[in-house]
C-alpha cells in the first residue's frame, strides 16, 4: 500500500502501462532523491517470465538497502537513492519486468520520494499509479504530462470534476464515470478510455455518449468470441444526465480535453 504520507492528487489512465510507468519514472528521477520497491520474490518461481525477475533482481540487489520498517506483509521493501544514474538505471531494470506478466507481481510496489515525502507511487499488478502534485515543483509535473505524450496515457485529478443527484443515482465523474443508487447498495464505474463519442442534447443538460472497445482481444476465432462477450457485459450509460447546462458543458469539456492528452483523440460532436 502507498505510504501514510502519499497525497494521491493524479491518477494515471492508460492502455499501455508498462510504458507509461517506465516514462513517468524516468520524467520524475531528476525531482526524487530516493526510490523504494517492495519485492514479492516468490513470483520468481513461476513461468513464464520469473528467471528474468530472479536475473534483475540479482544483478540490481547490492545496490538497494534493505528496509524492513516499510515491508507490506510478506512483501519486502528495499530503498536506493536516485540522485546519480547507477541508482536510476538499478530502478529501470526493475520496472522493465512488468512488461511480463510475472514481472508485474514480483515487483509489488514502486514508490518515489522528494526529501522524505512520497510524491509517486505505483502498483503494477493493478496497473495503478498516482501522483502527488501539491508536493513536486510545477516543472516536474509538467515534465511528467509531457513524458506521456509518447504513449496513450494521461494524469488526471482524483477530485471529481462534478458530483451531483439525478434520475434517482449519484453520479461523479474523474477518470471514470461512476453511478451509485441512493441506498448505496449499487455501484458502476466506467473507465472513460473506451468513450469514443459525446455531445449534448438539445434539452442542454443531458450528454449522449458512444463508447467501444480498442479492438477484439485477438485476431483469431477465440479473440473475437472473448471480445464479442466483453463488449455484451460491458454496458456503460449511453446518457449523462447533468440536470443542468453549465454541468453539462463543463463534464463535456472535461472529457474532450481528458481524451485529447489521452491520445490525441476528438470526441466532442456537437461543436
């Protein structure tokens, strides 16, 4: 789990996370003075990409101390300072396992820090990561945005851009758009990267939406079947009931820039 002290302000949004983890990284190296990982060694055993884990950890491990106060369970937390390239590329070498898929159990948890405070943390089996922006200089987290531009991925805030009550549910929106019944005994959220399409009724209030897949998993007849099923349970709302214009305009406006950082993509169909 991220640190007691991690204000989580950004979250990242992206379909190729190894990537933009490894981007981010390296965007925020020159702004942290330390780096800590929490490794499940275990997950070395396993095919098919643990002897790769076994063979960087082997090969960076002398170079990190060990930090037992900080372990999670029965994962173990080592620290390195990266201040110098040799505790940099040590970092490197780490985070390049989760472009496997055991790569991303045996390295737990990433985290960076700026004289003691955490200002980064990631957990690439979850495929999470946030940012603490309120803590890094606004160099540093522009330099973070910008080392997104290389792949399809995003920061964006935690706060909600809009909360309201409509049509009997409680309704947010951020990097997904969540709905919840009053009783809160139902909950639905949607990863706004599949939304491929927005623009507002002409009553004003309410925001028509398309949304899709990226594409069937595979090429080839089981792909598509898997595809073909995700896409039958995967029912986002088709309408946003704003109950108001300037919520409208403003949520609209949130996801046509959201989805423009994201990959360059135009959503908006009412302008």
């Amino acid at each position: 789990m991220p640190s007691d002290d991690f204000n989580r302000t950004h979250a990242l949004i992206t379909d190729e996370y190894a990537d933009a983890l490894a981007q981010t990284t390296d965007a925020l190296f020159p702004y942290a003075t330390t780096a800590l990982v929490r490794i499940d060694e275990p997950w070395a055993d396993e095919e098919p990409d643990g002897d790769d884990c076994r063979e960087a950890w082997d090969a960076v491990r002398e170079r990190f101390d060990r930090r037992p106060e900080r372990d999670n369970g029965d994962w173990e937390a080592w620290s390195v300072g990266v201040s110098d390239e040799s505790g940099r590329k040590s970092v490197r070498r780490l985070v390049a396992l989760t472009r496997g898929i055991i790569g991303r159990h045996f390295l737990f948890e990433v985290e960076l820090a700026r004289e003691g405070q955490t200002v980064f943390t990631a957990m690439p089996h979850h495929s999470s990561l946030a940012v603490d922006a309120d803590s890094l200089p606004e160099e540093a987290f522009a330099a973070t945005e910008d080392s997104l531009t290389k792949t399809a991925g995003c920061l964006v805030a935690e706060e909600p851009v809009a909360e309201w009550i409509a049509e009997e549910r409680r309704w947010s929106v951020r990097s997904s758009i969540c709905k919840e019944t009053l009783d809160e005994s139902r909950a639905s959220c949607y990863g706004i990267s599949n939304l491929r399409g927005l623009d507002v009724a002409d009553n004003g209030t309410t925001l028509r939406l398309s949304w899709g897949l990226d594409g069937p998993i595979s090429d080839d007849p089981i792909g598509r079947a898997l595809t073909w099923t995700l896409e039958k349970l995967h029912r986002p709302p088709k309408a946003l009931p704003c109950d108001d214009t300037e919520r409208a305009e403003r949520v609209a406006d949130f996801l046509a820039e959201t989805l423009r950082r994201y990959d360059g993509r135009e959503i908006r169909g009412d302008d």
